[in-house]
C-alpha cells in the first residue's frame, strides 16, 4: 500500500545506465580513496614510531659514547660475563658502580639490537633512575642491576604497544606494579623488548584482549641461569608487591625450599600424544630423566591425561570464545603481520564455514578439523559457564593423578629447537606442551640442557609426527638446520610452589652442565 502511494507521488523515471555506472565508479573510487587514507594513516603512525625509536637510539648511542671517552678502560666482557649473583654482590660491596654497568649493558644492547632489531625502544628515564638509586640509603635486592621488560609491561612516559597500531596512542600515566617493584628493588629499566603481534605467537600490564581469566596468563623473568632467577623472585615477593598487589598472596620467598637438596619423585614424559616435538627435544627430556635418575633422583612414568581434549575443548575455546571476533577487533586499520595471517584468515571464515570444513577435513586431517571447529566459540553463557566447570574438573582430574602417583614434579618436553624466521604463526597449536600449564596455572620453567646435534638433523629427516597433515610437515621444515642452537626441557611443580619448581630447575640445570663438562 505505501508502496503503491510513493509511485504515485513519484514521476517514474527510466534508469540512465551512464549515470549508474558513473555512481558505481565513483563509489568504487570512494573506497578506494578511503582505504588509501586509512594505510596512509596507518604509515604515518609506524613511522612516527620509527623516529622516536630511532632519536632513542641515538640519544643513547651519544650518552654510552660520553661514558666511554670520560672511563675509556671498562672491561665490557668481564662485566658482561658475571652471573647476576656475582653482579648483584659486586655492586653491593661496591667494587662495580651502577653507572658503569648501566652503560654497558646499553653499549651491548645497541650492538645486539643492530642485528636482530630486538629493541622497540630504549628508556632515557634509566639516566634519572640511576642517580636516584645512588642516593638511596638502603640497596634494594637488585641493586644497579639493568633489565629490560617486554613491550606490552606499563613504564610511566612509555606506549605499550602489543604490536599494534592502535595502541600507538597515549603513553602510560604509571609504572606497572612490576616495574614499581624492580625500581624499588634497585634495579634500572633500560630497554622496552619486541613482542608479537597481539601477544599471540610463539609467546598495569598490557593486553589486547581483556577479561580472559579461565586459562590466565603469565609474567615471569628471564635470565642465563636458575639463580637469577630464583634472586628475580626474591626481589618481587616482597613487602612492596604484597602492598601494591593485594591479590599478590603474601608469602615471602622461600629459601629452604630452594636451597634443599632432598630427593625428588620426578614424573616425567617425553611426548604428549597431540603434537610429537622434534627428535632433539625428546631426547632432552630422555638424557635428563637418566641424568637425575643417577644422581639418586626417583623418576615415574606419567603420562598427562586428553591433551587432545585440553587443546581443543579448553585451550583454543577459552580464546575462541566468540569466534575469534574480539581478537579480529584489535586489528581494525591495521597491518597484519605475516605471521599471523593464516590464524587471522581463519577466524575470518563464518561460522558456519568452520562448520561445513571441520566435517570436510575431519577424515583427512582431524586436528585440523578440530581447530576449526574450537574456532567456532560458543553459542550461549551457559555452554560458557560449562566451559570454565569443565576446567576445574580437569584441573582436579590433572591433580588427582599426580597425587595418586605421589609425585613432586614433572619433567617434560618444550617446544624447540628456535623455529626458522616466518613459521611461529603457522604453528598456534604446536604450544600444546607449554598451553597445557596455562590450563592448569602451574609453575612452570624452562632450562637449557643441551644443543642440537648432526645426530639430531638426520632423525629429523625420519620426522613422521602423528597425523601426518600439514603442521606436521611444517615443524619439520620450521626446526631444520639447527644445529647448535639450545635444547631445552621444562619443569613443572604444584600451584604455589615456585620455590620448589625452581629448585627441581637449578638440579637440571646443575646436571646439565656437569654433563656438558665431562
């Protein structure tokens, strides 16, 4: 009826197929025009990001060469070299001053960043900093000691970034709880690292996707050795922590734990069913369970329960949780990175495209199948609900076997060895060693025990993995010729047993080395 009525109001006009193709092109050119604009603005903010980087490097280029001309005989190898208990000592006593491992530390960091662009941004503020600690009257337990945080960790004046373009925006109004704790330890932040895109890739604190609390995520150092480590946790189990963290439990480091030299029941496996790792990872895990077995050490075949299950089902779900869509926002005017494309492009696919593909390549590839149908989310806020119980019951099924076994940790592989440049993001599901403690929210650590061998690259060649579809050709072409690169295994403890994991880690690592030594 009101249709009819508008015709009648409206003279009837015959359509002129040169003025509609004039309105198609100038829409076309309209998009066009739009999307240039965007990755123009895109550019424009990058290179913004250069130039500050760049100014950074060369304001603290100028100040390490101001430092060299004013104490030309530093030692920078011999500096370099001390392991951070004897760093951290020498700087107490006094006998090294901050300044002079400050600036080389940033002499060292210019050098490695030239050639593997590690670096998103040096911090000018260590300058301040250094004088600051200098007047303190009580050294911190990191005292004068420079470290450096990842890109996505808050620094007042600072961007956290994620790699995106987004959040090229305003710098952070604070310091995270985590620098405000090294600061009030003593140590100097010199340098903000690289991460991946997003944080998704094989790796006041920032993070593109928020609320995510089923599967958490976690902070923790990085260092040459167990001790650093083990001094790290010290530092940050501390006083301050407790009082700028509430949720933080107060308990301080405990060092008779640490220190102990008790025999441990050690579970262990080599292989969780999902995705078999490289010959050189496994044989990591068999060289160090007779390493500790002979050193009086009790080891227990255990072997943990539907990791298939915990991929899929727990893992991917929790992140997939609405189809990938809150992770696809963080991209919008954007550039993807290469990386990431094929994990991007698939959360792309609808819904019910995921659907009709899993059931495709279900006989053919299942864990593919089974990737892409954990993409498709959830339908409800009960089915979620489910979700989170199905992690707890898990959780208690994981527990209940290890109590049952009587176990005090667990040895296990790691993925490795360092993937050749351009396959991190084609491998999302080849984490499942380290995903599954995310699950759990275990302690959990990583030590180097060996390196890869010629042996190694030949039993790669004989790679078959366990489906033999795509991801597994593609983890032997990402770890071919790495030979000499580290091999590592991981270790494992309770929920609230740090102390204890790391211990079982400086054990490894001790071993390790003796071995190497022989």
């Amino acid at each position: 009826m009101i249709q009819q009525q508008l015709r009648q109001l409206l003279p009837e006009r015959e359509v002129d197929p040169s003025a509609a193709l004039a309105l198609l092109c100038g829409s076309v050119a309209a998009v066009g025009v739009w999307k240039w604009l965007g990755k123009r603005q895109i550019q424009k903010k990058m290179e913004e990001a250069r130039r500050t980087r760049d100014e950074g490097v060369k304001k603290m280029a100028k100040a390490v060469q101001q430092f060299r001309e004013q104490v030309p005989h530093v030692q920078t190898d011999a500096i370099l070299s001390l392991p951070l208990l004897e760093l951290t000592e020498r700087l107490q006593e006094g006998s090294l001053y901050p300044k002079t491992v400050l600036y080389t530390y940033l002499e060292k960091a210019l050098e490695v960043t030239q050639q593997t662009n590690c670096l998103r941004h040096f911090i000018p503020e260590c300058e301040e900093q250094l004088q600051e600690i200098q007047q303190q009257r009580e050294k911190g337990l990191l005292y004068g000691i420079p470290v450096s945080i990842k890109d996505h960790i808050g620094h007042k004046g600072h961007l956290v970034t994620c790699g995106l373009v987004q959040c090229l925006g305003t710098p952070v109004q604070e310091d995270s709880v985590l620098v405000k704790v090294l600061k009030r330890q003593g140590a100097i932040p010199f340098a903000m690292t690289n991460v991946p895109q997003s944080l998704f890739n094989l790796s006041g604190v920032g993070d593109p996707v928020s609320g995510i609390l089923a599967v958490p995520c976690a902070l923790g150092p990085m260092a040459r050795d167990v001790d650093s480590l083990a001094l790290c946790m010290k530092a940050l189990l501390c006083q301050d922590m407790f009082w700028l963290d509430p949720t933080v439990p107060p308990i301080p480091f405990n060092e008779e734990v640490y220190s102990s030299s008790a025999p441990l029941r050690v579970g262990y496996y080599d292989t969780d069913g999902y995705f078999p790792l490289p010959p050189c990872m496994r044989r990591a895990v068999q060289e160090t369970r007779g390493a500790l077995q002979a050193a009086g050490h009790q080891l227990v075949p255990f072997s943990p329960p539907r990791i298939h299950y915990v991929m899929n089902e727990l893992f991917l779900k929790t992140f997939f949780a609405d189809g990938g869509h809150a992770w696809l926002d963080v991209f919008t005017g954007d550039i993807v990175d290469p990386n990431l494309k094929s994990q991007v492009n698939c959360c792309k696919i609808p819904k019910l495209g995921k659907k009709l593909l899993a059931l495709i390549l279900k006989p053919l590839f299942p864990r593919l199948a089974d990737y892409l149908s954990a993409l498709g989310g959830m339908r409800s806020v009960k089915e979620m609900w489910n979700h989170h119980h199905q992690i707890e019951v898990y959780r208690t099924e994981f527990i209940a076997r290890w109590r049952e076994l009587r176990l005090d940790v667990v040895l296990c592989p790691v993925l490795g060895p360092a993937f050749t440049t351009g396959y991190p993001g084609k491998l999302l599901t080849a984490i499942s060693s380290t995903m599954l403690y995310n699950v759990l929210n275990f302690p959990a650590g990583v030590v180097r025990v060996s390196t890869v061998t010629e042996a190694d690259e030949e039993e790669l060649k004989l790679y078959q993995g366990c489906c033999d579809d795509p991801w597994d050709r593609t983890l032997k072409q990402a770890v071919a010729g790495a030979v000499g690169l580290p091999v590592a295994v991981q270790c494992v403890a309770l929920p609230w047993q740090e102390e204890l994991c790391l211990r079982f880690m400086k054990e490894v690592e001790t071993l390790s080395r003796e071995k190497r030594a022989a």
